[in-house]
C-alpha cells in the first residue's frame, strides 16, 4: 500500500513488538514462497497490519517456526507460518500495488512506475487469480476513483471514498467475521491512507501538475506552506478521523492480535499524523519507524 499504518515502537509491550516482526517476516517468507523472491521486497508495513487485523478477526490460529532470513542469515527468528490467510494477505499486497502503480500512471507519473507494473505482471497475473473478488473489487475502485478523480473536486473525502469503499469490502470478503465495525475501521483506515497520501505528495504534485484535492482547495506554495497557514485545520480533520476510526474498533471483536491493533490505532495513527503535519523531529520518527 502506501506505508502509513504501521505501530507506534515506543508504546508496544515487547510480546506485541516479537509477534508484529514474526508476522513480517512471516509474510516476507511466505511472499517468496508464492510470489517470487523479487516481491519481498514489495512486502510493507500497511499489509502486514492488515494482515494482523484479519487474523485477529478471524480467530485464526497461530503456528510459528524459527527461520533464518537472507538480510541475517547467522540469526533466526520465529515467523508465522502454516496460514492460508497469510497467503491470500502476499497476494492481495501484489494487487495492492497493481492498484498504486496504475493510480501513479493515470496521475501522470510515469517512468519507474510503468517499469514496476511491467515488472511485475506474473505476479499480479498469480494474485487475480487466487483472490478473483477482490481483484474485482479493486478494479472497479480504481474506475469510479478515475471518475471522481476527473470532475477535479477539490473535497477529498469524495475524492477517496471509492478507495475506502474497496478497503472496506476487501476487509469483509476476507475476514467476514468482523462485521459491521471492521467494515468501519477499514473504511476509516482507507481515508486516512488517502489523506496522509495527498499530504505526503503536495510538492510532487504541485510540480508535476498531477491531480490533488489539497492543492485545489488550499493552493499553497509549497507543503510548508500549506501547513504554516492551514495546519490546524488539516490537524482538525485528522484528529476526527482518528477518533472515528477508534469508535468503530471498540465494537470490533479481535483475539490474539489485539494489543498490536490498538496500539497502531490508538498510537501508531496519531504519530503518523504528527510526521505528516511536521510536528516531529526526524530523529523522534526513526525511533517509532524503525522495526
């Protein structure tokens, strides 16, 4: 996805920190079993939280085992293994950033991301296969996103509704154990992804010309700019998404996984918005960052 949902390292017990990296590098391996090699290094921390979350939900049953890792071959750690949702979570990474690079392309970047997309066509080819739905589902979000996206609204909760619209129905084709509130976490958690995106992107976008509801509405200079004379509002607005989301997760039912989820809702979210708003020193992020 786009690497705005991820834990809070300060905050987290340290039985939640062993369980987040066993799921990572769980879902590294498991990616290279049934991806290919090449697309670990695609795997991120947004699917591995959604990864977390889906489990939980589900109640499915852990299973771990002690494996060595290419990046430190002379050390072992214990990773998830054995869990046909993990499967499908490397699949739907590869349709994940299917849908980045195409949405990338159509904005007008092209490039690297076109190279990316060539790159990685079997895998994606794989993953439609294995997951069909929600392949379904992504490739209508990313034709009513067009739409939306061509009227150059300058609201961008219009603007990403199609994108958390097919975060919530992937949520639910995957995990439908969770019902009506994980259907509004994940649709919370999509308007926050499309958000920080749009802030994370106001330089580039502004440059290139590509399409922004912020820089529509706000026509700043710059992302400073932007923050110096509109920051309480933007501030205002994730603060009450936040909270949202948080209201919903208090219906959600989540076993074993529970403390890595509130501790990414509750504190990982939070700081996030704190990176993006300019709030933090650099070397406060790479100490909540670094896992």
């Amino acid at each position: 996805m786009f690497g705005y949902i991820l834990p809070n390292k300060p905050n987290m017990y340290m039985k939640d920190y062993g369980l987040f990296r066993a799921f990572y590098c769980g879902l590294c391996h498991q990616t290279g079993r049934c991806q290919g090699q090449c697309m670990r290094f695609g795997v991120g921390y947004d699917i591995t939280f959604l990864s977390i979350l889906f489990h939980g939900v589900q109640h499915e049953k852990l299973f771990f085992k002690s494996k060595a890792c290419v990046a430190k071959p002379f050390r072992k750690t214990a990773v998830v293994v054995n869990s046909p949702l993990l499967e499908q979570c490397c699949h739907l990474n590869a349709l994940l950033l299917e849908f980045k690079c195409k949405d990338d392309i159509a904005d007008g970047t092209s490039g690297s991301k076109r190279l990316l997309a060539r790159g990685i066509r079997r895998q994606v080819k794989k993953a439609r296969k294995a997951l069909p739905k929600v392949a379904a589902i992504l490739d209508e979000a990313f034709d009513e996103q067009q739409k939306a996206e061509r009227t150059q609204t300058d609201n961008w909760m219009v603007a990403c509704d199609p994108f958390a619209c097919c975060m919530q129905e992937i949520a639910l084709s995957m995990a439908p154990k969770g019902g009506q509130p994980l259907a509004e976490v994940t649709y919370g958690l999509g308007q926050f992804v499309y958000l920080a995106d749009c802030l994370d992107d106001y330089d580039k976008d502004k440059r290139k010309g590509d399409y922004n509801p912020l820089l529509l509405r706000y026509k700043a200079e710059s992302k400073v700019a932007l923050i110096e004379q509109h920051g309480e509002e933007l501030r205002g607005q994730m603060d009450d998404l936040i909270a949202r989301i948080k209201e919903s997760y208090k219906s959600l039912a989540i076993f074993d996984t529970e403390g890595i989820v509130t501790n990414t809702l509750w504190y990982g979210l939070r700081a996030q918005a704190e990176v993006l708003l300019d709030k933090e020193c650099k070397s406060c992020r790479k100490t909540h960052t670094n896992f």
